[in-house]
C-alpha cells in the first residue's frame, strides 16, 4: 500500500476514538468517522446525517450563526477554533480544511478528553 493512500488517511480517521465531522464549505455534512455515527446516530437518535445540512442538528439561531462566523475567520485564517467543554468533559475544536492547492474545502469538529482539571 503506498504511503499517501487515501485509505491509510481513513483508517486513521476510522479508529480515532472521538468524534469527526467533516461539513464542506455549503454547510453539507460530507463525513462521520465511527465514533461520530454512533455519537450521533446511536447516542443522539439521528439518523442519515451524510448529505443534510449542519443546520439540521443546529437548528438554535445562535448556533447558526457561530457556525457561519466560524466559515468566514476559516476563509481568512487557518487557525481552529476552540468551542468548549462538553457535559462528557471533552474538549471541542472546530478546524479548517483546506486542499493541495490550499482552498478552503469546509471544516470538521473534533473532540478530545479534557485530562486539564478545573481550578
């Protein structure tokens, strides 16, 4: 298998054991990793997130707006962005994701236990 194959980038992606989304750039989830689906789909009772929109899942006016204000700083900036602890004390970053050619593809939500105690 050659180094750069698409299927080694998945693997990994794959066994990560927290959630990944990918949305693109219309606001279209395009890819959940495994922890994500069942995050999503087996935890939170949605079903068939490939293709809908974001907005579906985040349907409060103030969460569209932040996920609209988080595309236009990635349009300007490659830096992700940090949104929080969730109630499962895992951190939740919000990262840009750009092609070879370094053109803003969309963006994906990751998460990550917080081993940080609270003061």
């Amino acid at each position: 298998m050659h180094p750069d194959s698409p299927e080694i980038c998945s693997s990994i992606v794959e066994c990560f054991p927290y959630p990944i989304v990918f949305v693109d750039t219309g606001h279209t989830i395009r890819y959940l990793n495994r922890a994500a689906r069942f995050h999503y789909y087996e935890e939170r009772g949605h079903a068939d997130l490939i293709g809908r929109s974001i907005f579906d899942c985040h349907q409060h006016q103030a969460s569209r707006t932040r996920i609209e204000n988080y595309l236009e700083f990635f349009k300007k900036d490659s830096k992700e962005v940090f949104l929080g602890l969730s109630d499962r004390n895992l951190r939740i970053y919000v990262s840009p994701v750009r092609n070879a050619e370094g053109t803003l593809i969309g963006y994906y939500e990751r998460f990550e236990l917080n081993l940080q105690k609270e003061l």
